[in-house]
C-alpha cells in the first residue's frame, strides 16, 4: 500500500513536471496618446442614437427628469391600484 502510494506520488510530479513554466504576467502601465478605446460596438450605438435623439428633439435635462418622474409616478400609481384590489382577496382568503 506504501509502496503503491509512493508510485502515485512519483507519477504525479512526473506530470506536473511537463507542463510548461507559467508567463510573467505584464505589469500596469499608464495610457498614452496611442491607446485605442474600450468602447464597444453596441454602447457606441447606444450613444449616438442618444445624441441624435437629444439634437433632433432638442430636449433638456429638465424635460427629461419631467418625463422620468412621471413613467414612475404612473407605474407606482398602478402597482397601489393593484395592491388595493388584492387586500380584499387576502381578507376574503384569511375570513
């Protein structure tokens, strides 16, 4: 049983021994003049359809923290509307 043990051992450092020596890895370096954006194609997108929307509609800040407040106003007025049609539902469950 030791003896097979020892063999296992053996042949385990024998494989470990064929893998190559890991690479350095590179060190951080600062961004210079010649460094290419991380942007992607799709949040490029993204952002030009924004600029062109905001330049055609010539919206404000003010005008779009308007239409914000009021989508969420809307969708909490109806998540109260839907609560209050299910109190009844729960009273009629528990009575």
């Amino acid at each position: 049983m030791q003896k097979q043990r020892i063999v296992e051992i053996e042949h385990a450092e024998d494989h470990i021994a064929a893998f190559p020596a890991p690479r350095p890895r590179p060190g951080p370096r600062l961004a210079n003049t010649d460094d290419v954006s991380v942007i992607g194609p799709a949040r490029q997108l993204q952002n030009d359809l924004a600029r062109a929307f905001a330049a055609q509609s010539g919206w404000s800040v003010k005008r779009t923290v308007i239409v914000g407040c009021v989508f969420h106003g809307v969708v909490l007025g109806s998540l109260a509307v839907a609560a209050g049609n299910l109190l009844p539902h729960i009273a009629r469950w528990g009575g």
